[in-house]
C-alpha cells in the first residue's frame, strides 16, 4: 500500500478552515466615519466704532475714509456708539446721513440726549433691512447718567439677528452693567434669535462670549450669544480717522 504524506502548510490551512466554519467569521473592525459640520447658512460681517473719546470735528473727508475702509472689509452691518449730531446746523457734517449716503445703507437712530441742538445717541447701519428699532434707556441703572442702548432687529434674508449697539456707564460696577444687559435681553422676546451686542463692556458683565481681536480696551468688543447657531470666524481692528474699528465675521448655522 503507497503512502500518502500531506503537506505541512496545506494541513494548516485545513484546520484554519474548520475552526472558521465552527466559530464564524471575526467581527468587523469598520470604524464609524465623523460627520462633518454643516456649512454656515450665512455669514455677517458686523463692525463696531466707539466715538466717545474723539476730539474733533468730523468732516465729509473722514466719513469718505471710513465707508472706504469698511467697503473693503466687506462689512455689512456698522455699529456706532456715542454719535453726535446736530440737526438743522448747514455748518455740521450730519455723520449718520452722510455716511448712509455713501454707502446706501438702512439706518437706524437711538438719541440719549439732545444738548441745545446736539443730539447724542447710538447707531446701526446696515446693509439689510432693519425690521425694528427701539432706544432703551439705562434710567433705573443708578450709575447711569444718560446712556443708552439701541436695540435693532436686521432681516438677514434666512434668518432675523438683533444687533444692539449700546454705551454702557463707563465707570458702573458689574451690578449695574448687569443691570443694564438685562434691560437689553429682556427686550428680546425670541430667546432663539442671535444677540450681537456692540459697546463699551467686558465679558465678565455681560455674561456673553466675546469678540475683541486681542485689545484690552472695552470700547472695541462685540458681545455675542446664539449657542451652535452662530460662531465667530475672524476678527480685526483697523485704524480709521474716527479711530479704531472693530470688525467681526459671524457664520451662523442652521440646528433644526
């Protein structure tokens, strides 16, 4: 009788094959694939401009200077706090009309006070239509003299946003910071709608995250509160001839 040898290698696979067939086929090791974040629904670019501590006299040149700047940044929303004006005066460059002029924005005024002709108050220029504004004076604040806040609600095209632009008391403790935040949130009656608030307060009052493009000074942060709805994506400050500017881009998301 011819005797038969198997191979060593065809013997090993033979009992790999069996032990498969008795214990089935490892557990796939797939791994789970990240979903990837949604694209914003829309992006705005908003700036904001503190007047307080200019000492001169704003001429038509530095309102061309400025829409320059801002036309280059691609802003579409411009806050100003601590605006003068004065009415009736053919000698006085009237800044917000001006600078509406020129960039044939919508306009929205908020007086705190009217000083023999001169009118003091907030503004908001934007690109977009403004559905709503309202001044909410800071009077119960006891700090307060007569600052203000002009609440605005801006038609974004997919979505409503409130940008306030608001000159705080500048030397009130965080109580009555708190105290003037509130009158401003508590005007929001749509919790959801994203808040941007432009003016002269920290983070630690405002209770809201923070925009400030690394500068210390208060008069150049934007204050922002939307949860997942809305993200910063790029801050700076530029030097224009009314000062500083502070320009921020938003990304706003859809979650439901």
């Amino acid at each position: 009788m011819q005797n038969f040898r198997l191979n060593p290698v065809l013997t090993v696979c033979m009992a790999l094959a069996c032990s498969l067939s008795l214990n089935g086929c490892p557990p796939s090791t797939s791994t789970k694939e990240e979903v990837p974040p949604s694209k914003p629904e829309m992006t705005l670019t908003i700036a904001s401009l503190n007047l307080t501590s200019l000492n001169k006299r704003i001429e038509k040149s530095d309102i061309v200077a400025l829409w320059r700047i801002l036309k280059k940044e691609q802003v579409e929303v411009l806050a100003v706090q601590n605006m003068s004006r004065y009415p009736g005066v053919a000698t006085r460059v009237d800044p917000l009309n001006e600078l509406a002029a020129q960039a044939d924005w919508r306009h929205a005024f908020g007086e705190m006070m009217d000083n023999s002709g001169r009118k003091i108050g907030n503004a908001v220029l934007a690109t977009y239509p403004i559905r709503s504004n309202a001044h909410i004076p800071f009077t119960s604040v006891k700090s307060a003299n007569f600052e203000g806040a002009l609440e605005t609600v801006i038609d974004g095209g997919v979505r409503d946003i409130m940008v306030v632009s608001a000159q705080f008391p500048p030397k009130a403790p965080e109580s009555d910071l708190a105290k003037c935040l509130s009158a401003i949130t508590s005007a929001n009656k749509d919790t959801k709608m994203p808040l941007i608030v432009a003016g002269n307060v920290f983070a630690s009052a405002s209770g809201m995250q923070e925009v400030s493009a690394g500068s210390k000074n208060p008069t150049t942060r934007i204050h922002y509160s939307g949860g997942e709805e809305m993200k910063p994506v790029g801050a700076s400050s530029v030097a224009t001839p009314l000062g500083t500017v502070l320009i921020a881009k938003f990304a706003l998301y859809r979650t439901h």
